[in-house]
C-alpha cells in the first residue's frame, strides 16, 4: 500500500523503560499517524531510530490493510444432521430431567 508524504505525520519521542541512559536522553521513540484514517502506530522496542520507524511504519501497512479488507457476506446454511440430533438429544435430556421434578398427584 501506498501513500504520499502529506498522508502521515511521524512523530519522535522519548521511549520509557528499560535501556540505560542513551535511551532516556535520545528521542528513539517512533509515532506515525495515518492523517486519512486517523490510524495511530508506536514503535518503542529498540534504541534505534531507525528500527523502530521501519517497525511502525511494517505496523501501519498491516493495520490499513486490515482495515481495506472487505469481509465476504455470511451465507446461511442448514444445520447438518450431526447437529440436529445433539439438538434433538439435549432437548430430550431436560425434558426428562424436568418430568422427574413434576410432583405426582394423588
């Protein structure tokens, strides 16, 4: 998928967490907004720049791909014989279940 530069805006910040002091004073931190869709993707894992924008923009193709699928329409079906038959069978089951709580009259 493609896009221009106009349609993403990339944003650099600094990542949290483990990592030590080049991590807390370099803004390796990657977020890329999809503008068109208002799609947001971060990228934090590496201490590299560089790594961590191919990761966000790897996540950013699969998320607006994700989002163009199409999913088919369901098609009814008949429920197999299989299935009728537990149905039937379960059903059976509480009946008889519910006709041994009956009280008997005198």
């Amino acid at each position: 998928m493609q896009w221009s530069d106009k349609d993403i805006r990339i944003d650099y910040f600094r990542g949290s967490g483990p990592g030590g002091q080049h991590r807390n004073t370099s803004e390796t931190g990657v977020r890329i907004t999809h503008l068109p869709t208002g799609v947001v993707v971060t990228a934090t894992e590496s201490r590299s720049r560089h790594q961590n924008l191919q990761r966000a923009m790897a996540r950013l193709e699969g998320k607006l791909a994700a989002r163009s699928h199409k999913q088919r329409p369901r098609i009814a079906t008949r429920p197999g014989k299989g299935a009728i038959v537990r149905r039937l069978d379960a059903k059976r089951k509480h009946s008889d279940k519910k006709r041994v709580r009956r009280k008997i009259d005198d």
